[in-house]
C-alpha cells in the first residue's frame, strides 16, 4: 500500500505541475493579447481558453494511462487510456479493474482529477468573468 500512495503521489505533483505550467502559459497568452481583439474575438478566445485546458487534461490522462502500462497493469494502450479515462473523470464504469497490488491507484486518479477539473472549471470561469467586467467597465 505505501508502494501505491508514493506512486500516486508523484503522480499527482507530476499531473498538478502539467496543469500549472499549461494554464500559466495559457494566462500569459491571455495577458499579451491585444484588448481589442478580446471584444471582437471573445467567443473564439474562451473557445481556445476551453481547449487549452481540456487538452490540459487528456495530456495528464496521457500520463496515468503510460503509468498503467509501465507497471504492466494494463497491457494495451487503448485500455489503459479507457481506464484512465474513466478514472481521471471518476466515472468509473468498473467494466476494467486494476489487481487488488495496485487498485488504490485507480481511487488516486479519480482524486486526482477531480481536483484537476474543479481547478480548471475556476480558471475557465476567472477567464469569462474577467473578460466581460472588463468588456462593462465593472470594477
């Protein structure tokens, strides 16, 4: 069990840093952008903003479904991505488990993006929030 809860745990710091580094890169490209292509571009920017952030995810998905397979869990890609899909959402169908050595990793990745989404569902609503005081000239 320690063997699983270090895993998951370096995991986790690699997934939380992914999705860092990609949202402050997202910021920063937000931050450069000319004012005015914000009003005339909105729908366009918080499309790309949603991308970015889902593309965030899939990546990090990405990274648990190696993990599955590194460890010889999960003995195709296309498993360990539909694993750590359903995981990562918390989904969860149950349809393909991981043995009872390494199970606890499953409930890691659903913490894990459970977290990660609730992160980005806050930066997603900053963004439009932001943008439309901004576009009304509220304080």
């Amino acid at each position: 069990m320690l063997g699983q809860l270090a895993m998951g745990s370096l995991l986790i710091v690699s997934t939380v840093f992914i999705h860092g580094v990609i949202l402050e890169l997202v910021l920063k490209a937000l931050l450069r952008m000319p004012q005015d292509w914000e009003v005339r571009w909105r729908a366009v920017i918080f499309s790309a903003v949603v991308l970015a952030v889902f593309a965030a995810h899939v990546l990090e998905i990405w990274v648990w479904a190696f993990f599955f397979m590194f460890i010889d869990e999960i003995h195709s890609l296309e498993a360990a991505l539909y694993f750590s899909t359903s995981s990562f959402t918390t989904v969860g169908y149950g349809d393909l488990v991981l043995s009872p050595d390494w199970r606890l990793m499953g409930a890691l990745e659903s913490a894990n993006g459970m977290m990660l989404f609730g992160w980005s569902t806050a930066f997603i609503f900053e963004v439009v929030r932001r943008s439309y005081r901004r576009m009304y000239h509220v304080a």
